[in-house]
C-alpha cells in the first residue's frame, strides 16, 4: 500500500464466520508499485476459470481506491473485508510509516494468521527463539514484526526480488505467485497448479476456435468486399480506424510507462516516451509530457547505466576497481571469487579466481597493472597474476581476523591491509615479507586504509568513529585521531593531490578533512539515508561518488558540498563500493544485488546551459528570424547578441539607453533590431554592426515595456509605462496616428495578429487588462476580454492567429478565441507567482510560460495541460520566454542576470539521440506489442 494520508476511523474486526468482499489485501510502499502490479495480476489469472473475469478478488489501492478525505478509514474498511492481507517487503516498504501501520492494524485486529509475505529485495531472517524476524540481520522487516512474539512461527513468504519485471507470464515469477494463491485458495499447490494448467488449455483451445472463426469471418468480409467497391472503401477505413486506435493505444502505454520509468532509469524512459511520440502522425500530449519529464530526469543525471549490469557472482559483490589503462575491471564477492571484466563490453575475462573458501572484502591492482590483491575472510592477503588468475606466492600472514580492505602504495613498493583484528599491516609486494610491526589504532576494527599520492601518509577508518593518519615509513601517528563521525568509518580516500582526506560511515554523513591539520573542511555531506560503505575521488578531484545502503549512489561537487545531480538508482539492494576510471569518464558500482554496474559520466545533457555577461536582471530574449543571434536586454541598460549555437556572445554589448532595456526584437528580415528602454526611448540597431539607425524614437512620457514588429516589418507597436500604446513607422521613426489609449494602469505587453490587422495589449494595475485593436480603424475590437482577476503582463498571438494567449498577475495562463473575445478552456494553473511571458512554438502546437515563481512550463496548446514537471535552473523569476525559429531551443531570461537555451525537451529525435546508447531492444521491446516497429537505435 503507498503511504496513506492520515490515521481516521477504524472498522471493527469480522469474525470468523464472516464473509468478505476481498480475498486479499496488498500493502506495499509506492515504489514497489511494479511488485505490488506483478501480483496483482497474477493473483487475477492463476486459477482463472473460462469466463470469469478473475480468479481472486484482489485490493490494491492504485486500482481500488478512490480520493477521499478519510483515506485511512478507507484503508483500514478495505482490509477489514479482505481474508488475507499480502505485504510486500522491501527496503522501501521497511522506511514506510504507512506499510507498517498498516501491518499493525492487521495483527491487531485478526492476528498473524492469513498474512502472507513477499520480498522484492534485501534480506529478512527469522528468529525462532523470539518468534519474530531479526532486525539487525534484516533490511527489509517492518517495525511491526520485530516485535517478539508477535508471530507463532515463521511466517510463509517467496522472494520475487529476481523476477523483474514481475510478469506472470514468466515462469518463475507465475511459480511464486501460485505458492502465494494456493493458501487463499485453500488448495493444495499442486492442485490449484493442475487446475491452473487445465483452464489455461481450456481458453487456448476456445481462443483457437475464435481465431479460426475470426479468420473465416475475415475471409468472407473480403470476399464479400470483392463484389462492391464501396464495401472494400468501408474495409479500409474500418481498418485504418483500427490502426490509429491501436497506435493511439500503444502510444499511451508507453507514455504511461516512461513515466513510470522516470526514477529508476531516465534513459529507458526517455526511449518510451520517444518511442511514444513517434507511434501516432501527430504527438499526442501525454507522449510529449512524457518526452519532456524524462529528458528534464535525464538532465538532471549526472550519468547512466550502461545497458546491461555484470553479473555472474552469486552474492555480495563487496568490491570493485579498475586496471591503471581502465581496461579492466575487478570485482570481489562474497561468493569467495574474484572476478575480471572487459570493461569496454562489460563481459568477464576468464574464469573467476577462488581467492578465499568464504568472502573477498577487497580487490586491488598494483600501478603498473601486473599484479592484482585480495583480501579475505579468511585471515589472508594473496597476490595474483590477472593475466593468467594463477596466485604469485605464498598468502601473506599474520592478521588474526577477516581483512577487510588493501590497498598498494603510489610506487608500488608497499603494501598496506586493514583487519578487523585492529592492526594495519604493511609488506613488501615483492617478498611477501611483513615490514615492521603492525600498526595498531582502532582497538576493535580497521575498515579501510588508503595512502595519499606521494605515499608519505596512510589513512584509516575505524570502527571507534575515527580517521587516523600514520607515517608509513615509521608506523607513527601524525597528530590526534580525526573526530566527528557518530558511528563506525566504513572508507577513506585521499583527493589525487593529497591535500584532502574524505571519509564515510554509519552515520549517512561524508566528511571532508585537512589531513596536514586534522581539522574538517566544511559541513558533512548528508544526501544518503543508511550507512555509506564506500567513496572515491575523480581523478581531477572535482567530483565524489560515494555508494549508500539506500541502493544509490551520489556524486558531489567537494568544493562547496553539492550534489551533482539526482543519484544514480539502478541497484536492487545496497551499494558496496564505487571506482573512478583514470580519466574520470566512468565509474564502477557493486552491490548486494550480486552485479556490478557500469556508468557513462560523459552523457550529461544539462537543461537550460546558462549564459552569462549581463549584470543585472535580464528583462527579454529575442531570436532573429534565421536563428543565428539572439538578443537580449537587460536592466543593466545594455543590450547583447550571443550565438546560440556556441553561446558565445558576440562583440561589444550595444549600449545607448541611459535606463533599463525593457524588450528586444528583431525586424522580419532581421536587418533591424528594436529595443525599449526605462528612458523613454526606442532605438533601432543593426545587429550585423552593432551601430544605432537613425535618431531614437521619442513620445513615451515614462519607460517602455515592450516593442514588436508588425509581420511586414513596416511599423512597429509600443507599450509603455504612461498607459499608452503607440505605433511608428519603422523606417521613418515617425509616430503613426495618435497614442491608443483605454489602459488605466502601465502597458507591458503588445502583440501582432499573424496578418497584421490587429493588436493585441496587456497591462497591470488595470480593471480590463486584455485588449484588442483593430489596426484599420485605430479603434478597440468590442470589449476588452474578461478573465484575469488582476492584470496581465503578457500577451501573444499563436502562429496561425486562432489563439491568443495572456500571462496575468494572478499566476495563471488563459488561451483566447481572438475572433470571439472568448477564453477556451479553463485557466492554465501550476504557476505560483505572477506570468511575466507567454510564447507559442513555431508550430503552434506548445505554449512556453515563464513567472517570477523561477519556473518556465510548457503546455499542450490544444487541450491546455501541463506538458512535464517545472523548468526549473534560474534562481530568480523568470522574465522572458521565446522558442527558435525551428523550434529546437527554448530560451528564457531572468532575474539572476542569466539567459539559458534550453534544448529539444520536446523532440522525440534528440531522446533517441540521448537514450538510445544505454538502452537495449528486448528491454523497449518488453512495453510494445511483438509486431511493433520501434524507431530509435537501441544497443542490440
């Protein structure tokens, strides 16, 4: 069950000779939803019989439960009426106050009989002598049954945490689900799997019999079709229905489905929704919302998966490190092997190395590549050839418990090991020999040792809380024990330049620290939720990954303790370790799941690349018609060209105004560019030199707001703080008529219709904000339109002139029917602060908004919904917003003195482009029908 809203009435318990409306109830956390799914489905189909629509009754709350004020007494009402309640238990589900209430309710009202138990990852362990599952050897329990006693014995449950993505067609997976259904069946496995088995032919032979009837039906349709051409004519456009209700349907699927995938894997759920967009001859809205959130998630990922994880261990993977070329790659497992990975194809080189009869905690590589160290649980350190997987020597000796963690020295001259025997212990990699005595610092466990790039320090991690540097060449401590950490120090790295000592824990917390002082750089790092087992600097140091027991793992940015980015998810079960490539472009996880995972560090495709001159708030962003220049206008009184394509600026920033610039824009041609400005004046450039054309235009008695060019370039529109609007002759700089007056508060906004006959203006403080013009007569079109509550400070007409769109000060969007002075559709809300800009696409198809709230939306300007999550990246309100010419980019500007591009969320060709690589076939080809034809290039 998904967390719930709040705790309310409570149904009395049935008795025992009740009936009920449910055969189960299933509670799960909200990310196990696909689990909770599988079940579902399965509960539904085993046992089915030929008519009936399920086999059980089954409540799942994504499916069954409607919005209401008291969801918990709904909750609680529906498991009163379910004779099972199925748990589905996960590390999610574990941190869920609501699963565990829920749990609770259960055990208070009926007791520990008829609950049933599924597991979607992590570990749970019974305890028989407390008569309840252990929490300290449990990840995935819940509060609710760690208590002792509270269950007689150990209840049934199936492990499902291998059966992704939990269809009940696979084999295995409907196996699991058929130990869970024969109980609430009341059969015996067996005889609910015969009478499974004997239904499932029964509907194949009647579905047989239908397709053999449908086959018929179909050839006498076309016989028939044969005789009268206008029955073949009907055929074909019954059929092409069919198919446009088909990729209709296809097409929703895989929207829904990207969005689905958006936390878990941004590349795969960009391909969905690319996959989506392209399945109809028009985009529907909900494959572009799709297209837009998952590019804003892959945006947002400081990098992805490779296609497929690595796998062949058969526990634990504890470690993971790459050759010094990065060729290879090396894993350690609890599985007792050692593993070698071609690390450019992700396949294993070899057969695995047994390098301890139980566990290997630590693999590592010596500098020049040509010797590989364990360490195990077995007391021992062992030196191999990864050449041949052949051990040089005999096991170095003398730990008197599991090592935990090895590591060579820069030069490779040394060897250093940390055991939980609470020593450090450092050889000569040559001889095998130790040197010196051990090196004594935590009094229970050493977790990790590591040595600084010169090899002049060694670091580390105990299980007393503290980090420790020793003098390698004399076993000394240099200066007191690092203190800050509140549980035991899991690793230790240094940055490349060894000026920098990080350190990670049980506390959840990464810690950076002066090793030359002893003292902490900064606050901690907090992000991950658990014990934080690994961390790892970049080669350049400017980047941290660290692995949590949270099953991500998290870059940062050390210099000011940021994360990069939203964690990478991929893991089913806690990360373990993390490793850079020696160019930095890579990284290596390992984890309980039993994998290894590889990542792409150099696919980031930030939204909205910032550009950056302008000193003060940058009030409006204009393409010019070719899209070679943008301009923008800034209130630091200038006014800047940039190239879009590189984001440069180019040459000296037009200056003139004595104020603020309030508004650009380019002429048709785009020979001209108009600016306005807090002076008063408007000023006309060209932009290929840079040199004003003629005399500023004068008549506003106060600041201009807004400038645009007619279509046919000849005059130009201008909305000033004195209430007016006026009209020029764009070649002459003459006013064109008298001032259009009727605004009782400042103008912001004006627009041309497409043909140049009307003018469309907004204005703030004002008691009718939207008017329209006819620009034949010089007179107002009716009435202004009534809508907005409070002003407007934006106006636009669509590209086809059938739409008008407004940006008010009541924080909404309202599209018009120009023609009728009428709003379409409700108001457009998901702003929270006044719409300072409005645009259309070139198309007509999207409507951009940009608000002072620092957010810019797109909207389907169709059906007026929201496309994707808030464009998010300025860190003030946002101004000004304006598609490309083609369409490709967005740009917008704002109240933190940047313009940002942003690029192509919309377009269903750049998601191939960006998802393709680290996507393969048969996993799209798991959403789509067999028959269907996907589009991008997906690794095969």
């Amino acid at each position: 069950m998904c967390a719930q809203a709040a705790a309310a009435l409570e149904q009395p318990a049935r008795g025992r000779g009740a009936s009920f409306d449910y055969d189960a109830f299933i509670s799960y956390n909200h990310r196990d939803r696909p689990v909770a799914a599988g079940i579902q489905k399965g509960l539904h189909r085993i046992g089915r019989r030929v008519g009936h629509l399920h086999a059980l009754r089954v409540f799942r709350d994504a499916t069954d439960l409607t919005a209401s004020p008291d969801l918990w007494g709904k909750v609680t009402e529906a498991m009163d009426r379910a004779r099972f309640l199925v748990v589905v238990l996960s590390p999610h589900a574990a941190a869920s106050t609501w699963v565990d209430k829920e749990v609770a309710h259960w055990l208070a009202r009926r007791g520990p009989d008829h609950l049933l138990f599924v597991v979607s990852g992590g570990r749970l362990t019974w305890d028989e002598k407390t008569g309840r599952f252990d929490p300290d050897r449990s990840d995935v329990t819940l509060p609710a049954l760690t208590r002792p006693g509270v269950l007689a014995t150990e209840p049934f449950y199936v492990d499902v945490t291998e059966d992704a993505p939990w269809d009940p067609r696979a084999p295995m997976f409907r196996e699991k689900v058929t130990d869970l259904a024969a109980p609430i069946h009341g059969k015996p496995k067996s005889e609910l799997a015969g009478e499974d088995l004997r239904e499932q032919r029964r509907f194949r032979r009647l579905r047989r019999a239908a397709v053999l009837g449908l086959a018929l039906l179909t050839v006498i349709a076309l016989a028939a079709a044969t005789i009268a051409l206008d029955q073949r004519r009907e055929a074909r456009l019954q059929q092409r229905e069919a198919e446009r209700q088909r990729n209709e349907a296809v097409a929703l699927a895989l929207a829904a489905a990207s969005r689905d995938a958006v936390p878990g894997n941004a590349a795969l759920a960009l391909a969905l929704a690319a996959e989506s967009s392209r399945a109809t001859p028009a985009p529907l809205w909900q494959a572009t919302s799709a297209l837009v959130n998952a590019r804003s998630a892959f945006g947002e990922a400081p990098g992805q998966q490779a296609p497929t994880p690595l796998t062949g261990h058969t526990d634990w993977v504890n470690d993971v490190t790459f050759s010094p070329d990065g060729a290879r790659l090396a894993s350690a497992s609890m599985d007792g092997t050692v593993r070698l990975w071609d690390s450019a194809t992700g396949r294993q080189v070899g057969e695995p190395i047994t390098a301890d009869p139980d566990a290997v905690y630590s693999v590592a590589f010596s500098p020049d590549g040509a010797r590989l160290v364990t360490a195990g649980f077995d007391h021992t350190v062992r030196l191999w050839d990864p050449a041949t997987g052949t051990e040089i020597g005999e096991p170095l000796t003398g730990h008197a418990d599991r090592v935990n963690a090895v590591t060579f020295s820069p030069e490779g001259n040394l060897l250093a090991s940390a055991s939980w025997d609470g020593t450090v212990r450092l050889w000569d990699p040559a001889t095998g020999r130790q040197l010196g005595e051990p090196i004594t610092g935590d009094p229970d466990a050493v977790s990790d040792v590591a040595f600084n790039s010169d090899g002049t320090m060694l670091a580390t991690a105990g299980a007393d809380r503290t980090v420790r540097v020793w003098d390698p060449a004399t076993g000394a401590q240099i200066g007191e024990p690092l203190i800050g950490h509140t549980d035991w120090v899991a690793d230790v790295a240094f940055r490349p330049d060894g000026a920098v000592l990080v350190s990670v824990g049980g506390d959840a917390t990464v810690r950076l620290w002066d090793p030359a002082t002893g003292r902490p750089i900064g606050a901690p790092l907090i992000g991950h939720i658990g014990t934080v087992p690994s961390v790892a600097f970049a080669p350049d140091g400017t980047r941290l990954a660290t692995a949590g027991d949270d099953t991500t793992v998290r870059l940062w940015d050390p210099a000011t303790g940021r994360s990069l980015g939203e964690p990478l998810t991929g893991h089913n079960g806690g990360v373990n370790a993390v490793a850079f490539t020696r160019d930095g472009t890579r990284l290596a996880t390992a984890g309980d799941d039993d994998t290894v995972r590889l990542w792409d560090l150099t696919t980031a495709a930030p939204l909205g690349e910032s550009l950056t001159g302008h000193t003060d708030l940058v009030n409006d962003v204009a393409f010019r018609p070719d899209g070679s220049l943008l301009a923008t206008g800034s209130r630091d009184g200038t006014v800047r060209l940039w190239n879009p394509a590189t984001g440069r600026q180019v040459g000296e920033p037009l200056t003139g105004h004595t104020g603020a610039v309030g508004a650009v824009a380019f002429s048709p041609d785009g020979a001209r560019l108009a600016t306005a400005g807090g002076d008063g004046t408007v000023r006309l450039w060209d932009p290929d030199t840079g040199q004003p054309t003629g005399a500023p235009l004068t008549g506003h008695t106060d600041g201009v707001f807004d400038v645009e060019f007619s279509p046919d370039g000849t005059r130009l529109a201008t909305a000033g703080m004195d209430k007016t609007v006026r009209l020029w002759d764009s070649i002459g700089g003459l006013p064109i008529g008298e001032p259009l007056t009727g605004h009782t508060g400042p103008v912001y906004s004006v627009a041309f219709s497409p043909d140049g006959t009307r003018l469309a203006t907004a204005g703030v403080f004002d008691d009718k904000p939207v008017r329209l013009w006819d620009l034949t007569a010089d007179r107002l079109v009716g009435e202004p339109l009534i809508g907005h509550t409070r002003g407007a400070a934006a106006v636009t007409f669509s590209p086809d002139g059938t739409m008008l769109a407004t940006g008010s000060a009541n924080h909404t969007v309202r599209l018009w029917n120009p023609a009728t002075r009428q709003s379409t559709g409700a108001p457009l809300i998901g702003h929270s602060e006044w719409v300072a800009d409005v645009a259309f696409s070139p198309d007509g198809a999207l409507l951009a908004s940009a608000a002072d709230d620092g957010t810019v939306r797109l909207w389907d300007s169709t059906t007026g919904r929201p496309l994707g999550e808030s464009l998010t990246g300025h860190t003030g309100g946002v101004y000004a917003v304006t598609f490309s010419p083609d369409g490709t980019l967005l740009a917008t500007a704002g109240a933190d003195h940047t313009v940002r591009l942003w690029d192509r969320l919309w377009d269903a060709n750049r998601a191939c482009e960006l998802a393709a690589p680290f996507v393969t076939r048969d996993r799209v080809r798991a959403y789509t029908p067999s028959d269907w034809k996907m589009t991008c290039r997906y690794v095969d």
